[in-house]
C-alpha cells in the first residue's frame, strides 16, 4: 500500500468531506477531524516503528510521472510525484502526527463556521505532512506554499481583533520568502539532469529498473564531454540527484565548475544565500522574525499550536533537505555568518522575551530563541549539532504546543493574555500550575526533559566545529541563561504570591477533562524524549553521517 | 522653380497648421485646417504622387472638412452672452506635455531624415520608378495582391457605421 | 482563416437578427456562432498555409492565439447577460455585432503576414473598442473613457503607420518576412545606411503596439478607460485586446526583426521595468477594485513582454499559456465584479470598490470561491495556472544569458510579491470583512462559466502539461 500517499490524501479527501456535507452535520465536523488525525498519527508511529534504522537513503518511496515539459532545444523537463522519508524527515512526519492531532484536539472551542475552520484544517494537516515527504523539489515547493493558503484564513477569519493585519504580514513574508526559494529551484531545474531517464532517453537502458550505478557514471562522464545532445536531456526537480556534482550541466549556473558570477557573486553562493533566506524567513531568524509575534498573537490557540509546533521546523528543515546538500561548499564557506544569525537569533529573542508583557509574544519570541539553536546547530556541521538541532526542532515541536495551549487554557477563561494580570494562581488552580511549570522547566532546558537535549547537543556541536569560534558559541550559551530568566521570572509573577487577577470576578477553573487529555500527553512525551533520546537519535544518525560526506 | 513651390507650400502649409493650434476661434481654425490639407495636397502632387492627392482633396477638404464647417456651424453657442459676440472659444491646456511629445516626435523624425542615405536606399533597394500616373497600378494592384485589406477594409467600415449609428441615436437620460 | 469570413457573416447576421422581436435569441444564436467559428479555426491545425497572396499566415501558434481569443470571447459573451435584455435603452444586437467584429479584428493581429493586414486588423479592433467603451450612454464616465480613448488610441495608431512606412522606406517591403530579408540585405550592402529610418520605424512600431497592450509610459490611458467603460467590455478589453496586442508584439518583432534585437531589445527591457513597477504599486493604492484590475492588467502586460524579450523557442508556448491563464482569470474576477457590484448599487450606481466585496463569503460561496481562486491565479499562487504562468515566464527569462535579464528578474519577482498584496485585498474583503450582501441568483449559465472558469484555472494549475504539450 502507497502509505505515504494516504499520509497525504486522506486529509485532502476528508477535507472536500466536510466543505461540502450539509448543515446538520455540523456538530461531528470536529469529531470527524479529530478521527481523521488520529488515523494520521497511528499511521506515522506505524511508519515510526517499521523505519530501517540503519539505511541512511530514502525508505517508503513512491514515484509516478507527473507533468512532463517539453522545453524545445532546452531538452525534456521532468516533475515527479515522489514521496519518502529518511532520518531527517521521520522525526518531522511524527511530530507533525502529534501536533495535528493535539491541534485537533484543541480545536473544539471553535464556534463559528466549523465547516470551513474544519476543512482549512484538514488541507493544512495533509499539505504540511506532505511538505515533509516530498522528495520532488517542485513537489516540495507546491506544499510549502500550498500550507500558506489555509494557514492564511485560520488567521485571518478565526484570529484576533487585529488579523487582517496579522494574516497579511505572514502571508508576506513568507511568500517573498519563497519567491527566493522559486528562483533557486527554476535555476536548479535547469542545471540538473536526471541521469535515469537520461539514460533511457538515449537508448542505454530500455526500462527504469535497469539502471546501475555504472550507467549513471556512464552517463554522467557523457555530460561533462558534452556528448548527449541537448534535445536528449531530462531536467529534474528530483532533490535525490541535486547533491552530485556529476548531475550538473557542465555549463550550467549552479555547476560548481563554471564559476558563474552573477552580481560580483558566484551563482551558487547566491542560491545558497536565497535558499537561507526563504527558510530563515520561515524558521523565522532575526532580523526576518517580525511576522511571527504578530501571527501568534492573533491567531486562536489551534493554529498557534500549528505554526509553532511545526511550520517554524520547515524552516529547519529546509536547510537539511534543499541548501546544505545541494550547496555543501558554500555552506561551509559561509558557517560562521549562519551561526552568528542563529546567535542573534536566540539572543535577541530571548531579550525579547524578557521584556514581553503578554504571554503569546513572550513565548513566540522564546520560539524565536530556540529556534536559532537549531541554525547554531546546522551550521556549525558537525555530527552532534545536526543531530541536535533535528532534536531541538523535535522537541520544541512538542513544547510549544505545550505553551500555547496553556495559554490558551487561560484565555480562554479570563479574555487576558498580560502577564500582570495574574497573580498566585497556584493556589486556584494547582494541576494547570503544575502543568505550566514542566513545560517551562522543560523548555528552558532543565536535564531529562527533551529540551535539554537538543540545546546541549546544539551546543556542543558549536563548540566541536572547526568552523565556527569558540566565543560565539559561548554567547549562544548564554541564551540558556536568558531563557531560565524569562521563564523562571513569568512562573513567579503568574503562579506565586497571593491569588488576584484584574478584572475577573468568576472563579477560575482548573484544567478541565479536555484540557488535560491534551496537555499529559504532552508533558510525557517532554518527559520520555528527555530520557530516552535515542527514540529520536538513533533515526537521524545514520542519514545525517552519510550527510556530512558531503562536507 | 520646383524648390521655390516646394518651400511656398511647405510654409503655407507649418503657418495654417500654426493658426489651427494657436487660434481660440473655431471657426478660424476650421478655415485654416482646409489650407493646411490644401498645402499637403500641392506637396503630394509635387513629389509625384498623383492619387494620394486627388484623394487627399476629395476627402478631406471635400469631405471631412466641410462636414467639420457643418458642425461648427449647427452646434447652439449659449457660451458668450454679454458681449454677444458669435464665437466659440476653445481653450487648450496641459500644453506643456503635448509641446514634450510634439518636440520629442519631431526631434526623432528630423534626425532620422537627416542621417538616413535616401540616394544610396533608391540605388540598392527600390526599382526606378516610370513617371506616368500611379492611380492605375494602384487600381490593379488593389483589385490582385491587396484584395483581402480591400476587402476587410468592409468591416472595418461596418463596424464603424454601426458604432456612429448606435452612438448618435437619441437617448433617453 | 476561415473563422475571420464566418465571423464577419454572423456579425452581420446577428444584426438582422435583432430585428427580432425576440431579443433572447441573440445570446445563444452569438454562442453558436463563436463556438462554430473555433471549429472552423481548427481545421487550420497542422496546416502551415499562407492565404490571399501572402496577407495571412496560419500556423499552430496562430491556431492556438486564435483558440484563447475566441475562448475569452466566448466566456465574455457568456457572461453579458443578454445585456439586461429588459432594459429599453441597450441594443444588445450591435453589441454582438461589434463584439464578433472586434474578434475578426484580433484574429487577424494573430495571423498576419502583412503590416497592412496588422494596420487594418487594429484598426477594427480599436474602433469597436472605442464604440463600446462609450456605449454606456448615459454614463459621464462612460462618455469621457471613450472619449480619451479615441483621441489616444488614433493617435497611437497614427504612431504605428509611420514606423510602418519608414521601415517600409528602408526594407522595401510590408510583408514580415520580406522585411526580415530587407533588413539582412540592407545590413550587408548597405553597411550603417539602413540605420535611421530602419531604427525609428521599429521604435514607432513598437510604441505604437504597446500603446495598445497599455505598457508603461503608455499605459495613462488605461485606468481611466477600463474604469470608465461598462465592466463586460472591460473584461474584454483585458483580455482579448492584449493577447491580441501581445501576439502581434511578438510576431512582428520575432519574425521581421530577430537580427537587430538590440535595436529594440534594450528599449524594450526598460518598457518591461517600467511597466512591472508602475503597474503593481500603482495598483496597491487603489480603492475601486476595478480599477485595480485595470493596474494589475498593466503589469500583466509586463510579464508577457517578458517572453517576448527572451526570445527564446519556448517563447510561443510561454506566451499562450500566460495568456490563457491570465484571460481565464481576468474573466472570473470580472464575472464576479459585475453581479456583485450590481447588487450592491447604490442609487443606481454599481458599487465597483473593495467594500461592495465585505462578507461577500456568507451568502454567495460559489461567488466568493471563485473570486479567490482568480485573485489566487492572478498573483501566481501554486496549484493555479497563473503559478505555472510565472513559472514559465521566469524559465525563459533565466535561461537567457544576458545580464539585464538578472536585473528584469529581480525586478519581477519583488514585484509579484507587491502583487500578492493587493490581490488579496479583495479576498480579505470577501471572507474576512463585517459587510451583508445579499443572496445573488446567478443564471444557470452564468454559474456554469464560473465554475468553468474555476476548474479551468485550478485544472491547469495541476497539469499544465495537459495545454503545454499542445502549444
């Protein structure tokens, strides 16, 4: 069975069931949703539990044709339908079960026009998990951008008081983001050759399934003596065959030999830099952060949960897939400047976070801080880092769903997200206070929760790395001090002294049965991965070693 | 000779299209109009073409012109009630955008003309041409090669006659 | 080639036939006759043929131009409504009549093979744009959009002959191809002889053809007349008249002139610049969302000269797929500005800003989906054909070795970022705004060409290799 397909198409086809099921069926809209991602999040841990820990490649693949463009004298273009999952996108395909499921969860307290919130719901979970598989660059890019659409209206018809304002700027943002990353892949498209259907093309094999790693270096010497006539040659978006240099046009833009310089830089020092700053926008890194504050204030809890639970990791992930092994040289030429952006990054936004009064923007620039270790991590390209920062990704996937939650557990009760609102609600309410204080405890990086692990990790690759200096990874330490800080100081002010809260005269109700079903899990799993990091390690390590080959 | 004619029409013909621009009167410039169209027609018969010039008079000065004269003519001037004088003044204005299109049209045809090698085009590209009447060749050649313009030229007409039709029936407001 | 004969008949025939008494025949009787006309259009499909002494030329690309003009024609027609066949003061016969005319007008933009068959195509086609910009008679704005088109459009058209006739004088011919062989020979005997006349007739030509496709700085006309003319010949306007105007650009510069491109390849580059920026940011700051249309047709031209400028094979399969997925678009949001900004009249006025589109989402889904789809398509958004329109245009521009076309592309994509902003200006209108418009009843062949349209757009946004093999 296709099992990444229906990862991807069940959501899609549940998402046409609910736009357009009648009326009277509005009251299981959110139970049907809620089934749908929970067979999601059955069907990733059975993708979690049958995963080969041991092969570094590409496991589950799937491939069909999908358009295929003649391009005149230019030769044949090629875009797949290709699907699979390797040691960097399992842990995200997991998450993005989890977080969807929990997201669902949450989004019971919607009240109004169900039909649509449920099916923009169902279109974001299928585009967003697909994004994560796709190994068709094109076919990457049509869910990155894909996932904007109905990310756009959660916020915008379901958000604050301000979400037009919110709803555009994200949508902004990160589309000017992903013009950038357009332009890498129509220029990548047009450097990389497939050299399967090449071959097939010019009569060496008769068949697909021929193909040997001889006919591919057969047919990559033919290209570099310019002996395949151009009318021959298969152009790919297929992100399998993008890391070899033999694949390239020799001469192409992006071939690393022909040293194109466009702009007084080399072309492939540009797309690198493209590249980094449409996923920079996404992850989001300073000083391209702004969108994110805004879109979490605005947003209801669900979506917040969503967009900090996972679509802040395709920016992550973006690097490990697309610029790092497309891109290797350059990376390493440029290591320092990503490290020291991934610094700012935690610095200023844990900064930020210390001076925040409401409690959504504080923990949406704790993201911001958290965040960049995972750039610290990418690129000071050791071993450890990476691994690190995939964790790190992971588990601030988990954890700030957490928070939002929590946040909304109160906003949903009192109307007021200001900090100073509250006062030692300890004593009202000691489950949601006991809840509150593991996810902090957990995110500013207290030993055994996961948290701790992705940033030592992080960490230690910065120090490790030959590339970056000491001092800088010294300053991004720093950030852990902050991040107990902001943390620590918000726990004292909200939960401790003696109880009062501005302008509430009800009385204040601990976690209700819903509430909980969401936030334990949440907080084991915080727990687990803390203890048994090898749950999420002994997955990525043996694609990330094969990564960094390439460096 | 032929030079004096030549630079005659020519400056008859810059000095009435000047009136038509700069005159406030309508109907003065109407009048002008019909000697710049007269002067353009005495430059036609001068370089030798014969026909364009026929159709030249009888269009436009015949046609267009007189119609033109109707239309003065026929429109009810309420405008200058106190001094009861019998004209209709027109104003221009945004003068300076059209002198630039103006000036920047004329710039690019002079130079143009100026620097194009006319004797040296003749030689290499152009046939010598018989100085007889163009009227008949052009007769025939509308009647053979040209026949589908001449003949699409019908809807052209036809979609015009039906537009002025449609636009000048009455309406009620 | 037979379609320019069979539509100038049924022009004629649809006058008579408004003789009727029976005014609801003229819209399926216009229908048929279009849709006969596509048929007669493709038995012209792999027959390379030159007719009436070398005026008209047919090939596949003109097939395939003529296919998406009279599909936008088509889809126009569909959605006049028989004009408000109750109103005493329309004469929906002419307007069928002018319409088909105007198609022949386009038809032969598309296939000519003679300067003199672009010049009398041009005119027809400018003509009847004229008469309708003013058709709405007892609309001042109506009046003076027509009015101002007039003036310019004959002067443009003034512009276009005289760059015909010097280059005329410095080729000796007015058939395109022989054009193309006088400029290889006065090249070669002549050696800078040829220059002037040869260099102000192309640039006259060219002003005079963008004037029509309204790229910048000869677009001023444009807002004006497209907000001033009736929302139906608007629509018009936009497609038909620049798919029309864009063909013929590309004709006419890629077959007569391909040997001098820096002539007008480099003016042509600041055109497309310029066109690019004054059309998006102009376009942020309107108010009326017809108006926007207006500007975001500006710089859709700039798009589409891109193409022409990259000069590249795949240039003719670039050009149409931009043009058919711009003319489905284009179509859909007029389709939609038109019940909605007729419902929501005030004292007789159609309200034709952004705030007639507030909650437009509540009681008109059909309406609202399709409008978004359309602004989506427009601004390039993956799973649209727009997407794949950008995505071509953008191709073709890096493919070409030339430095300018890094600047032209940089241009372009800071641009249709500016253009994402003001296209969901209505989007947000219609499903995030507080506002009440009623339930709008929507004839059934009304909602068939939406949905039509909308399938269209999201289909060949999922397999734009369905079209692209065929172009």
């Amino acid at each position: 069975m296709p099992i990444l397909s229906v990862l991807i198409f069940l959501p899609l086809i549940a998402s046409l069931v609910v736009a357009f099921s009648p009326d009277q069926f509005k009251a299981y809209f959110k139970w049907f949703t809620l089934g749908v991602t929970a067979i999601e999040l059955a069907i990733c841990i059975y993708l979690y539990q049958n995963f080969n820990h041991d092969v570094a490649d590409y496991q589950f693949l799937e491939q069909l044709d999908w358009i295929t463009l003649p391009l005149g004298n230019l030769g044949i273009g090629s875009i797949d339908y290709l699907l699979g999952v390797d040691g960097i996108s399992m842990p995200m395909v997991l998450l993005t079960g989890i977080v969807m499921f929990v997201g669902a969860l949450s989004s019971f307290q919607i009240e109004q026009k169900e039909r649509g919130y449920f099916s923009l719901y169902l279109l974001l979970t299928g585009s967003v998990i697909g994004c994560f598989m796709a190994l068709d660059m094109f076919l990457f890019y049509l869910f990155f951008e894909f996932m904007l659409l109905p990310m756009y209206f959660l916020i915008g018809i379901w958000g604050g008081p301000r979400k037009e304002y919110a709803s555009i700027k994200f949508f902004l943002y990160t589309l000017f983001g992903s013009i950038f990353i357009l332009i890498v892949m129509i220029a990548l498209y047009l450097s990389v050759v497939d050299p399967v259907e090449t071959a097939v093309r010019i009569g060496l094999i008769n068949d697909v399934s021929e193909i040997t790693p001889q006919i591919i270096t057969e047919v990559q010497n033919l290209l570099k003596d310019l002996k395949i006539p151009s009318e021959q040659i298969v152009h790919t978006f297929d992100l399998r065959f993008m890391p070899d240099a033999g694949n390239f046009l020799p001469d192409s833009w992006l071939n690393i030999l022909s040293g194109t310089q466009i702009f007084s830089f080399s072309a492939r020092a540009l797309a690198f830099i493209l590249l980094m700053i449409g996923f920079g926008i996404k992850l989001p890194a300073v000083p391209v952060h702004t969108w994110l504050p805004d879109a979490h204030v605005e947003a209801p809890t669900p979506v917040s949960v969503v967009l900090a639970g996972i679509l802040l990791k395709i920016g992550g992930y973006g690097f490990l897939r697309i610029a790092y092994p497309i891109f290797p040289e350059v990376a390493t030429e440029y290591a320092f400047v990503i490290v020291a952006f991934g610094v700012l990054s935690i610095i200023y936004g844990a900064f930020n976070a210390l001076a925040m009064n409401d409690l959504k923007k504080m923990i949406a620039y704790s993201s911001v801080s958290h965040m960049g270790f995972v750039l610290l991590g990418i690129g000071s390209l050791t071993s450890e880092g990476i691994n690190g920062a995939v964790y790190q990704m992971f588990s601030h996937g988990v954890l700030s769903a957490m928070l939002f939650l929590l946040v909304g557990v109160l906003y949903d009760r009192t109307h007021d997200r200001r900090i100073d609102s509250y006062q030692g609600l300890a004593n009202k309410m000691p489950l949601y206070t006991a809840m509150t204080a593991i996810a902090f405890f957990a995110s500013l990086g207290l030993p055994a929760f996961s948290g701790f692990i992705g940033e030592v990790f992080t960490l230690m690759g910065g120090f490790n790395s030959p590339l970056i200096p000491r001092w800088l990874t010294a300053i991004a330490a720093f950030g852990l001090v902050l991040g107990a800080g902001y943390f620590l100081w918000t726990l004292q002010r909200i939960f401790f002294g003696k109880y009062w809260v501005r302008q509430f005269e009800g009385t204040l109700e601990d976690l209700t049965f819903r509430e909980k079903s969401m936030l334990y899990p949440l907080a084991i799993l915080a727990f687990v991965f803390g203890i048994f990091p090898h749950l999420i390690f002994d997955l990525t390590n043996a694609t990330i070693s094969e990564l960094l080959k390439l460096f | 000779m032929i030079p004096f004619v030549f630079i005659a029409f020519i400056v008859l013909t810059v000095i009435s299209a000047c009136v038509v621009l700069w005159s406030n009167n309508v109907l003065y410039a109407a009048f002008s109009l019909l000697l710049t169209f007269f002067g353009i027609a005495a430059l036609y018969v001068l370089v030798g073409a014969d026909f364009i010039a026929i159709t030249q008079l009888l269009v436009y000065v015949g046609g267009i012109l007189v119609l033109l004269l109707f239309g003065v003519m026929l429109t009810n001037q309420n405008g200058n009630k106190e001094n009861g004088k019998n004209d209709i003044i027109g104003t221009n204005t945004n003068r300076l955008i059209g002198f630039a299109v103006a000036f920047g049209l004329f710039a690019l045809l002079f130079f143009t003309f100026a620097k194009a090698n006319f004797v040296n085009i003749q030689s290499n590209l152009f046939e010598s041409i018989e100085t007889f009447s163009t009227t008949q060749n052009i007769g025939v050649l509308l009647m053979t090669d040209f026949v589908l313009p001449f003949e699409v030229s019908g809807v052209l007409l036809m979609a015009t006659l039906i537009g002025a039709a449609y636009l000048s029936s009455k309406t009620k407001v | 080639m037979n379609a320019i004969i069979a539509l100038s008949l049924f022009g004629i025939s649809n006058l008579f036939l408004g003789f009727l008494n029976n005014r609801k025949i003229l819209l399926p009787a216009t229908l048929v006759f279009i849709l006969i006309a596509l048929g007669l259009n493709f038995a012209d499909w792999n027959h390379e043929y030159y007719w009436f002494n070398n005026m008209l030329k047919t090939n596949n690309l003109s097939v395939n131009f003529v296919t998406i003009i009279l599909l936008s024609t088509f889809l126009v027609v569909a959605i006049s409504r028989s004009f408000g066949d109750d109103d005493e003061h329309s004469h929906p016969a002419e307007y069928y009549a002018i319409l088909l005319f105007s198609a022949v007008g386009a038809i032969m933009m598309v296939t000519f093979e003679n300067l003199i068959m672009l010049f009398v195509g041009l005119e027809i086609l400018s003509v009847s744009m004229y008469v309708l910009t003013g058709s709405d008679k007892r609309s001042l704005r109506s009046n003076e959009a027509a009015l101002k088109y007039f003036l310019m459009g004959s002067f443009a058209t003034g512009i276009l002959l005289f760059g015909v006739a010097l280059v005329y004088g410095a080729t000796s011919s007015f058939d395109i191809h022989g054009i193309a062989q006088g400029v290889a020979k006065a090249k070669e005997q002549m050696g800078g002889a040829y220059g002037p006349l040869l260099y102000s007739g192309v640039i006259l030509i060219m002003v005079g053809l963008l004037f029509k496709i309204s790229a910048a700085p000869f677009h001023f006309w444009t807002p004006d007349v497209y907000d001033g003319a009736p929302s139906i010949f608007t629509a018009f306007m936009s497609t038909v008249v620049k798919t029309a105007g864009v063909a013929a650009t590309y004709r006419i510069l890629s077959i007569s002139f391909p040997s001098v491109y820096g002539l007008w390849g480099n003016p042509l580059v600041y055109i497309v610049c310029a066109t690019l920026i004054i059309g998006n940011i102009t376009a942020v700051y309107q108010q009326s969302f017809k108006r926007m249309l207006a500007y975001s047709s500006i710089s859709h031209a700039g798009y589409l000269l891109i193409t022409v400028l990259a000069k590249r094979p795949e240039t003719n399969s670039s050009l149409l797929f931009y043009s058919l997925a711009y003319a489905i678009a284009t179509i859909t949001a007029f389709a939609v500005l038109m019940v909605v900004s007729e419902a929501q009249a005030k004292n007789g006025k159609a309200d034709e800003s952004f705030e007639a589109l507030n909650g437009l989402a509540n009681n008109n889904p059909l309406l609202a989906f399709s409008l978004t789809i359309s602004m989506l398509s427009l601004a390039g958004i993956p799973l649209t054909a727009g997407f794949f329109g950008k995505f071509f245009v953008f191709s073709d521009a890096f493919s070409n070795p030339s430095s300018l076309f890094k600047w032209i592309l940089v241009i372009a994509i800071l641009m249709s970022t500016v253009g994402i902003y003001y296209y969901f200006k209505p989007i947000i209108a219609a499903y995030m705004k507080k506002g009440e418009v009623a339930k709008i009843e929507l004839s059934p062949l009304y909602k068939f060409i939406l949905i039509l349209t909308t399938t269209l757009t999201i289909l060949l946004g999922l397999a734009p290799d369905l079209v692209k093999n065929i172009f």
